[in-house]
C-alpha cells in the first residue's frame, strides 16, 4: 500500500524567507505522481505543483519548487520569499500512475510571519 | 471559469433526515470526485465519476450514496448518518481521471450531525 508521510506537522517561516516542507512516501511502482496542494484556513484546496516521477527534472512553478529525490522517495517543496499569503495548510499527495489510487499525506501547517 | 461550486455552504441534520450535497462545475471536466475531510486530518477520496459512471467506491458505507445526472453535476445523497460523519465534504473535478490532471476543488460543504 501506498503511503505519504508528511513529518512536519507545523512549522512558520518569516515573510520573505525560504522554507522547505517535507514529503516522504511509499510506493513499489516505478511511475507515478506527486502533488502539493495548498489549503488555505476557509478557502478552497488548490494545487501548487506536480511532478512526474519518470521525470527527473524538478518541478518549478514561480516562487515554488520541489527536490525530488525517487531513490529516497522524497518530495520536498521548497517556497522562496514567502508572503503572508502562503500561510495555510500544504498537503503531499500521491497517485498511481492508473489514477485509481490517490493519498494525501498528513499535512503541514505553515505560518508566515511578518 | 475554473470554478466548482457546491451547495450547501453548511448542513446541520439529525441522524434520522435525508438531506443532498450538490456539486457543480461547468469547464467540460469528465471526472469528479467526492471527499471527506475530518479537522486538521487530510481529505480522503470517497468516489470517483469517469464519464458519469462510478469508476472508485473506497468502500465507503451506504448511507453515503453518490449520483452523477450529467457531466457537470455531482450529488452526494446522505441517509440515516451518524455523528461521526461530520466532517468537510469536498467535491473536486479534472478534465479527465487517471491521467493526473490537476484537480479543480470547491469549498466544500460543513456537515454536522447531531
């Protein structure tokens, strides 16, 4: 079975700086897809980036990227120049390459502070 | 307009009611989910409409029952629940299921059951 792990439940940043979120999963198939998701407190969840585990390349989306590590099975976001706006819970997803399995890890709680 | 709506905002109902969740979304997406997100927990995959037809059950008990009228509309019908079932339901859709196409949200609706 297919498991995310996410080992940061909280962490909190100062606006402006980096922080990294950490992401480790479980899986014996050898394609498949990792997300971020972003949910915000009382707002709608919205992806911040996905990657393509037969992709070795990793994901950029503007002020968010990844460090994604298949041997280890690591999937880490990294948010640079963090804004208050980034403050909200930021969830790891997996899914099998097939889509018929989809798991979200336990979450992190970021806070931004100014 | 990337926008999945759902209604009721909240819903407060006894273990005895009959009561609907309503999801809408109208960018042509062929695949939408529904999910169950308990406070401060990650939301869990209930179902998955491909094409309008149930493609994932995951083993979700039957007083939730899912119907899907057409391409743009999915509703969760709710029956003889208990109190553990509150929880925030969300719908999501993508253009498509198994490819991994980034998935669009809603709100969500607040169930509380007394």
């Amino acid at each position: 079975a297919q498991t995310v792990t996410q080992s940061q439940p909280e962490m909190s940043v100062q606006e402006a700086e980096t922080v990294t979120l950490s992401c480790t999963y479980d899986t014996s198939e050898n394609n498949y897809y990792l997300f971020w998701y972003k949910q915000p407190p009382s707002r709608q969840m919205i992806l911040v980036i996905r990657q393509e585990a037969y992709k070795q390349q990793n994901a950029t989306e503007n002020r968010f990227s990844v460090n994604f590590q298949k041997a280890a099975k690591s999937f880490s976001l990294k948010i640079s120049d963090s804004q208050l706006g980034d403050t909200a819970m930021y969830f790891c997803a997996f899914m099998s390459s097939t889509g018929n399995q989809f798991y979200f890890g336990t979450g992190t709680s970021l806070t931004v502070i100014p | 307009d990337t926008e999945v709506t759902q209604t009721p905002k909240h819903l407060v109902m006894g273990m005895t009611n009959k009561k609907s969740l309503k999801c809408e979304q109208h960018m042509g997406h062929r695949a939408m989910y529904w999910y169950k997100q308990k406070a401060k927990k990650p939301p869990e995959l209930m179902f998955v409409y491909s094409y309008e037809k149930l493609s994932i059950n995951e083993s979700v008990p039957s007083r939730f029952s899912p119907e899907c009228p057409n391409s743009s509309l999915l509703n969760l019908h709710l029956h003889a629940l208990q109190p553990e079932d509150s929880a925030l339901y969300l719908c999501a859709s993508s253009r498509v299921a198994y490819l991994a196409d980034t998935q669009y949200f809603g709100p969500g609706t607040r169930l509380t059951v007394l």
